[in-house]
C-alpha cells in the first residue's frame, strides 16, 4: 500500500504535468483527430486495452490527450463534464460499446419489468448497444432512451431510428425531465450512475421519492459497500445503492453482487 501511495505521488508530482504538456500539443491537432475517428475504432472491445495491443506509443500519447482534457476541464461542474466527455468520445468511442454486455441476473430482473409494462425508459443510453439488444429480445417493448451527448442524437437520426421501430430517443438530462416517469414508471440503468456524484445521485433519488406513484427501477452500476459514495477514479463513483434505496424507503425487490464489486438492483419506490 505504501509503494502504491509512493508510485501515486510521484505520478502527481512529476509525471502528469509531463504528459498534460504532450496533451496539449495533440489537443485540437487534425491529425490526432484523424487517428482517433480513423484508428481507434474497436467495434465491441475496450478501447483502451486494444490501442495498447498495437502500439504502446499511441497508448501513451491516448493517455496524454485524456490527462489534457481531464486538466482542462477540472473546474466544470459534474453534469457539464460528463456532456462534454462524452461528445469528446465521439462516435468511435460509442461504436466501442456496441457489444451488450448484459448478464442473466439483468435478464431476469428484466424478464420480470416486461410483463408489467409496454413502455421502459432507458437513462444514459449512449450508443444505443444495449437499448438494440433489449429491443430485439422484447420487440412488444418500447423503449426510450435518454442521454446528454450530441453523439447519441446523431447515432438515433442516421440509423437507430429507421433500424428499430420500438426504440425512441430524447436528448435530456433526466434530472430535468423527471416528468417522463409520469407516463413511464419503468426504467433501468447500465454504467451510469456511476457518472453521478453524490449530489446529484441524491437528487436524482429523491426525486424519484417525491412522485405521487411508484416507480420500479433496475440499476447495474459498481458499488460501494462501506460508505454511500466514494470517487474512485476521475470523474466516476462508486454508490452504496442498498443504503440510498433504504433511505428513500424504497422497496428492494432483488439484488445480486459480482466479486468484481458490480450490483445489480431492482427496486420500486412504493
């Protein structure tokens, strides 16, 4: 542990503002920009460990264009972060996440939502790689997704749209839009929570405490099991999602928890 805090230090002290200098050179550079749409495209695959595979130096420089843009961009509030990572992502990062990754406990949770509803909304659905696979598996199901990114509007206009009929999409941050549980009182979410800090995952809950009618919900995030929320890495939290369900009073249907610390939870709040 203590080598791990040493290693860590050092990086702060003297590595990263190195690597933030060779960020800010490939910043606005047209032919990063060319190697990142062009190069980088993974089709299913973690993005970062595949652009490793071929060439530790486009590795490295990845890595230095992220530390840039985390720099630049430190002092924006969560929500405007995450927009603007996002669309930073762009399409080939999106592309990455075309492959689900959905488990059988998803499924089940799943299975059991759909024979209560017509109608399932989806928060943060990206590039829509899980909101096609549940669309198939349900096709007497719509869905509607929900996300920030200008991305995940272009994908739904060019092909999303005329691929699934079942599949509607609106650009929105659904802390404001906490009205579409009025007319659609199912919803799940997979990766992202962990976007929320603790402020707004308070709020996000509470919100959904305060509407006049229950609300079921099945969330796949990582988890805290020692305190409500921790950042664990840049921008991203870890949720003690027992404990804020239980707070909120709301009502736990089923969970379960993998070694690598993901939970899935499905829950109703009355």
């Amino acid at each position: 542990m203590i080598n791990k805090e040493h290693n860590k230090f050092l990086y702060y002290c003297a590595a990263r503002p190195f690597w933030i200098v060779v960020g800010y050179f490939l910043h606005n550079n047209p032919t990063w920009a060319h190697i990142r749409k062009h190069c980088f495209n993974f089709p299913g695959q973690n993005c970062h460990v595949e652009i490793k595979k071929h060439s530790k130096l486009l590795f490295h420089l990845n890595a230095a264009y992220n530390e840039y843009f985390e720099f630049k961009h430190r002092k924006l509030p969560q929500t405007e972060w995450q927009k603007i990572h996002w669309n930073d992502y762009g399409e080939t990062g999106y592309k990455m996440l075309e492959e689900p990754r959905l488990n059988e406990d998803f499924y089940q949770y799943m299975d059991d939502m759909a024979l209560k509803t017509g109608r399932i909304l989806e928060i943060g659905c990206g590039g829509f790689g899980r909101t096609r696979e549940l669309a198939k598996r349900y096709p007497q199901i719509g869905f509607v997704g929900y996300d920030i990114s200008n991305e995940s509007q272009i994908l739904y206009e060019r092909e999303i749209q005329h691929q699934f009929k079942n599949i509607a999409y609106k650009r929105a941050n659904i802390l404001d839009e906490m009205d579409a549980f009025s007319l659609t009182p199912f919803f799940f979410t997979y990766l992202v929570l962990m976007h929320f800090d603790p402020e707004n995952i308070h709020g996000f809950f509470h919100k959904l405490s305060v509407l006049d009618h229950p609300v079921y919900g099945i969330l796949r995030e990582p988890v805290s099991e020692t305190q409500l929320s921790f950042n664990y890495k840049s921008r991203d939290y870890k949720h003690n999602y027992k404990a804020y369900l239980e707070k909120y009073g709301f009502h736990l249907l089923g969970s379960t928890l993998t070694e690598s610390g993901m939970g899935t939870f499905y829950f109703k709040t009355k």
